[in-house]
C-alpha cells in the first residue's frame, strides 16, 4: 500500500517564521483571555497536554501544528540571538 501523505507548502516564509508566527499568536490568545502566556506555554511543552493552551482565537489547534521540539528550538535560537 502506497503512503499518500498531505504535503503543506508554505509560500514565502521559512519554517522557523512559521513557528514564530504561531508562539505570538498563541501568547496572544492566552493573554487576551487573562492567562500567564509564559507560565502555561512551558507547561505545554514540558507536559504535552493541550489543554495549557486555550482554544480562544484557535490557539490550541495552532500549537498542535507544530511538535514541541520545534517550540522549543524556536525559543531557544531566539533567546540566544538577542
């Protein structure tokens, strides 16, 4: 059996920009609702469970998009490069 897997194309943006995009997004949406974004982003990526990450504005289904690794990866080349 064939594996016919979707590919995603994104246009003009690298994968990293892509990954930036969805952390300020979601910290947007975690902010908005009153939330401590740092507090319950970290308790995503340490636990993996999506519940830290509220589905106001479509957050949680945002984050999913992208494997924590990733995240974190993100997280830590941006710190390092400021």
């Amino acid at each position: 059996m064939e594996n016919y897997e979707t590919q995603k194309f994104q246009f003009g943006i690298s994968r990293e920009e892509y990954i930036k995009t969805i952390i300020t997004s979601v910290y947007a949406a975690l902010e908005e609702k009153g939330y401590n974004p740092v507090s319950q982003m970290v308790g995503y990526i340490l636990s993996g469970d999506p519940t830290y990450i509220t589905s106001h504005n479509n957050a949680r289904s945002l984050i999913r998009k992208v494997e924590r690794d990733e995240l974190l990866e993100v997280l830590v080349k941006e710190y390092v490069n400021k």
